[in-house]
C-alpha cells in the first residue's frame, strides 16, 4: 500500500473525442498542502475535480485511470460518488453559499444533505466557524441570510461548510482569485491551521501564494493542441527555485502564460 | 505638491445627486410641446368633424406626434435625438394603448358586474331562481365551490407531474427530454375544446362515466400540464449550476440536493408556473361544457351529478338572454377577475423570498 494520502495513476480525461488531460500521476502526502499551478486552459480545474468524482456531472466527460484515497479506488465499481464526496470536500472558485439559508444553515447545509442529524449541531456551528476563522465576525448573526456576507466572507463561509463534514481531504479551485488581498490573506492562514489535520490541494494562479503556502507543487502544460500534462512535480522550493524543465521556469518566473 | 491628511466628514446629500436625469429647458419645452400639441388638434378635430375616437388616435393623433417626437428629439440632442424621439412615442403610445384595452375591459366587467354583486351573491346557491328572477335572490356560491374543486383536482395531478416534468428535463442528460420538449410544445398549442372533446368521446360517451366534475377536471389537466412544466422548467433552469455543485460537493444525494438547494432556489418561479397553470384553465369554458352538466345546486361531490363552475355559470346566464341574467354572468365575470386578483396576490406575498422579509424585519 501507498504511503500517500491521496494519490493518482495515469488519470486520462476527455471531453467528447477530445483528449484533455494525459497520464497524471501525482501523490499528495498526509498534512501538506500541493498546488497546482499552470496557464488558463491546461486542466488544472479539471484534474481537481476528478479528485472528489465532481467531474462526471459534466456532459460529454471521460475519465480513465486511478484515485487512490488511502490505497482505495475512488473509482472502483462498489464507491458510492456521495461517500467520496463526504470524504473530500471541495472550495470552488466563486463564493457559492446557499442563498435561501442563513449563516448557520449554511455551514451544516452538509448534514442535512446528506440525511445526518447530529445532536450538537451547535457547537459544530461554532467549531467549524471557529476553524475557516469567521467565528467572531459572524457569532452575533449567525441567523442573517448568507448572502448578506461579504464575497471574502462568503468564501469562507464554503469553507467552513465543508469543514462540518469533516473532510479527509479539502480540494480548493482558486480559491482566492475573486477576493480582495485582505480575505486572501485570511483564507492563506485558514489553510495552514487546517493542513494539521487534512490534506489540500489547490488550484491557483498566484505564485506568491503557492510558495506561502504549499509545501509541494504541480507545473501543468497543455501546448499547442496537445492534451494537459504534468510537466514538472515536486517539493515547491524546487519547482521555483531550482526547476529542472525550462518551461517550468519560463512560467514560474512570469515569461509566458 | 505637499502631502497631506484629509479629515472625511460625511455631508448630507445635494438636492440633485442624479445630475444624469438633469433635463435642459429645451428637452423641457419641446417634450410638453410634444404631448399638447398633438392632444389639442385631436381634440378640435374631434369636436368639429366628428370623426370617430379611434380613427382618429391612429390617424390624427399617431402620426401627429411621430411628427412632434421626432422634432422634439432632433430640437434637443441634434441628429442623433430623432430615432429617440420616434422610438419614445412609439414605445409611450403603445404602451398606453394597451393599457387603455386592459383598464376599458376591467371597467366594463366591473361597471356591469357590479350592479348583481352582494353579500349574497356572493355565498348563495342558485336553486330557486329562473333568468326574470330579481337580484334578490341567488349567486354564484355553488360557482365559486365548483371552480374550486375542478381545478383543484386538475391542480392535484398538474402540480406534481409539471414539476417532475420540469426536473426532468433540467436535472437529467436523458435522450427522451426532446421528445417530451416537443410533446409539451404540442400540448399547449392545443384547442381547449379538443381536450373537451377527447375526456367527452372517450369516457362520457363510452358509458364509463357520467357528466361529473371529475370529468371537467380530466378535461382541464392537459391544458394545465405544459403552461406548468415549462414556466417550472425556466425558473429550475436559472438556478446557479455552482449553488447544485455546491450541494452535491457536501456529498448530498441528487435529490436532496433538488429538494433542499434548487427547489428552494427555484421557489417563487415554481409558485408562478402554478399561478400561470391556474389562469390558463379557471376561465375555460368549452371543456366544461362538453364535461359537466350545470348545476343549480350546491354540489361538492365531483364524482357525481352536475356541477357549476364559474365559466359554465357566464355562459348560461348570458344565453338566457334576460336582462336579470345577464346582470349576474357579468356579476360571475366579475367574482372570477376578483377570485383570480385574490389568488395571485395571495401567491405573490407567499413566494417572496425569505430573505427580503428577514431585511424587512432588521
């Protein structure tokens, strides 16, 4: 059995006939967090959302290849999708709280959804706003509808929805790029408490907050009609300070993408 | 320049912070020009030739004031203000006229219904009373029950089935939503007298019913079914991808993720697929009458006997040719309107979103 938490063995994605994503095979060690870097269009979104089985909602996907969460096949015969997606919870690019729930609805939205009562709902309220960092800023109102959030806070609010489901792994798609340098920096240091007791993975296109914050990182490529592909991985120093692939270090140093 | 620290104090708002509204004096003249100029020769030359109302709003009126808008665009704003001024009078002269259809046709049901209208028109029978039978006496609550228990019972079916319909043609990537699409297209192109027709020849006819109100309403479901599915089908389709995304990354099952994110999401859509589906049918008359005999008396039993419904009450009571008759079809036509107003209002207030009440209440 693997060593790594989470890990993949040349996973293939199509959308239609056309081929997207080439052999990755990428392993995600327990309590790190591993981004995933590369320009718009090389399938790093993609790629995450095969991670928790979000991809086969898409029409007209294909997928072959391998997910181990801890040595198990995400995609073998007997998993229920519901179960992995319990398992690995996911942050999307915008800021989705449901609107027609209040702050505190929303954040144990992922209990009833999937049928689970739970007797300390409250204090789970509390805890997993605690953890996503909001608790303060929100404990007074916790009975406002969600939207009334901020866009920094509503992210946060996803977060902490999916932290009440306690999640082996958290996957976050660009999870920054629609906020404000100040909600960035807050959910930056939510991801470093919270890799103590989870295993991230991030897709983003900032590479000042891919070196704060990941400890390995992805180079994804897709050139010229080619299917995306991993170009370079490893630890994150190494990817931006010592790359091996000349493309690596043309992106990582903002000269092309 | 010297760097320095400004103290912001707020200042209360100037008179006019909307300077984008701001109109210049010819804007001004030339609009009220253009509004009297054109009323006053129609009105002159209604009064002196006699020229009918309507003859002359299109053919004295209209072009007229086409003629003054587009001065009055180019009088203000130079070349590019004639296309402006056209489009505005159209769009105004348009809009007003339908609104002079809609306000003429409410006031004549009121006008006329109004004379029959009274508390016991309201809740009492029609049993004793003949068409020369003085407004006294009689109404048209048997009517009102009528119409409530046959599309209630169209109601019961139509709900149900539009929105799953509606959820299967958003929620699914099933190779039959084509067909249905165009199935549901079909069916709100057909004449409510078919539909009549059909629950006629094929249960009343056949022996295996009577004229009942169960009847009616089975004419009334094919009506009602598509206006449902495909109002409910357009308000599922507007909610966010990301809100059902969000729902189904928690790990939720579809269907809970439909009944607790989108259906919620959807809501005052869904209440208005129904309104739509109850106004296309409470007024139709030709399936009732192939469907249900009218009754005189109170009858709450759609399975059985004749039954009034409000539709079916107008059409009789205005072929009576009385003039008592006539006075209580327009007092129906007028319950109905009232009935209708009372419903969409009623399902108005209840689809509000929950959030604009919570704001409300701060």
């Amino acid at each position: 059995m693997a060593n790594f938490h989470l890990e993949t063995k040349d996973v293939n994605v199509w959308f239609g006939a056309r081929h997207v994503l080439s052999n990755v095979n990428l392993q995600f060690p327990q309590n790190e967090v591993t981004a995933l870097i590369g320009p718009s269009g090389c399938g790093k979104s993609t790629f995450i959302r095969t991670l928790n089985r979000m991809h086969e909602l898409i029409p007209g996907a294909g997928f072959a290849g391998e997910v181990l969460l801890d040595g198990q096949d995400i995609y073998g015969q007997a998993v229920d999708p519901v179960d992995v997606r319990v398992k690995i919870g996911m942050v999307f690019q915008k800021p989705n709280p449901f609107p027609t729930m209040s702050i505190k609805e929303n954040v144990i939205s992922g209990l009833k959804l999937s049928g689970i009562s739970r007797p300390d709902a409250g204090d789970l309220v509390e805890q997993s706003l605690m953890r996503a960092s909001m608790w303060n800023e929100v404990k007074d109102r916790l009975n406002d509808p969600a939207i009334s959030l901020s866009g920094g806070q509503q992210q946060r609010l996803c977060i902490a929805r999916s932290l009440a489901m306690n999640p082996n792994v958290l996957l976050m798609d660009e999870p920054c790029s629609a906020l404000d340098p100040g909600s960035t920096r807050r959910i930056e240091e939510t991801i470093l408490e919270l890799k103590e007791s989870m295993t991230i993975v991030i897709v983003t296109h900032n590479m000042q907050q891919a070196q704060r914050i990941s400890d390995s990182t992805a180079f994804f490529l897709a050139e010229d009609n080619t299917p995306g592909h991993v170009v370079e991985f490893g630890k994150t120093e190494q990817i931006f300070y010592g790359p091996i692939d000349p493309r690596t270090n043309e992106y990582v140093n903002g000269r092309f993408g | 320049m010297e760097a320095r620290l400004n103290n912001v104090t707020a200042v209360e708002r100037p008179k006019n912070a909307q300077p984008w509204t701001n109109m210049g004096p010819r804007v001004r003249i030339s609009s009220i020009l253009t509004i009297v100029i054109p009323a006053a020769v129609f009105a002159l030359t209604l009064l002196f030739t006699g020229m009918d109302f309507m003859a002359g709003l299109f053919t004295v009126f209209l072009p007229l004031q086409l003629l003054m808008g587009g001065w009055a665009g180019f009088y203000s704003f130079g070349k590019r203000g004639i296309t402006d001024g056209l489009l505005l009078v159209v769009t105004f002269f348009l809009s007003l006229f339908v609104f002079v259809l809609l306000a003429s046709v409410l006031w004549s049901v009121i006008q006329s219904g109004f004379a029959a209208l009274s508390p016991h028109f309201i809740y009492q029978n029609n049993v004793y009373v003949s068409g020369k039978t003085g407004l006294e006496i009689g109404g048209v609550g048997h009517a009102i029950l009528g119409t409530i228990i046959t599309v209630g019972i169209s109601m019961l079916v139509t709900v149900p089935l539009g929105i799953a319909t509606a959820v299967y043609l958003t929620e699914t990537r099933d190779f039959g939503r084509g067909i249905v699409r165009t199935l549901l297209q079909a069916m709100s192109a057909l004449p409510s007298v078919v539909s009549g027709l059909f629950i006629y020849s094929m249960l009343i006819l056949s022996g295996w019913s009577g004229y009942s109100g169960l009847m009616g309403s089975l004419a009334l479901i094919p009506l009602m079914l598509p206006t449902v599915a495909r109002v409910a089908e357009e308000s599922l389709r507007l909610v966010p991808k990301d809100l059902r995304n969000g729902a189904l990354a928690l790990g939720a099952p579809s269907y809970r993720a439909f009944f607790m994110v989108t259906l919620p999401a959807a809501q005052s859509g869904i209440v208005t697929a129904v309104l739509l589906g109850i106004a296309r049918v409470i007024g139709e008359t030709a399936p009732i009458l192939l469907t249900m005999t009218l009754a005189n008396g109170t009858n709450l039993n759609p399975l059985e006997g004749g039954m009034a419904t409000l539709p079916g009450y107008i059409f009789n009571y205005i072929l009576l040719g009385d003039p008592t008759s006539i006075a209580r079809a327009w007092g129906a036509a007028l319950v109905l309107l009232i009935f209708v107003g009372i419903l969409f209002a009623a399902a108005r207030i209840a689809s509000s979103p929950k959030k604009a009440k919570k704001r409300s209440a701060k």
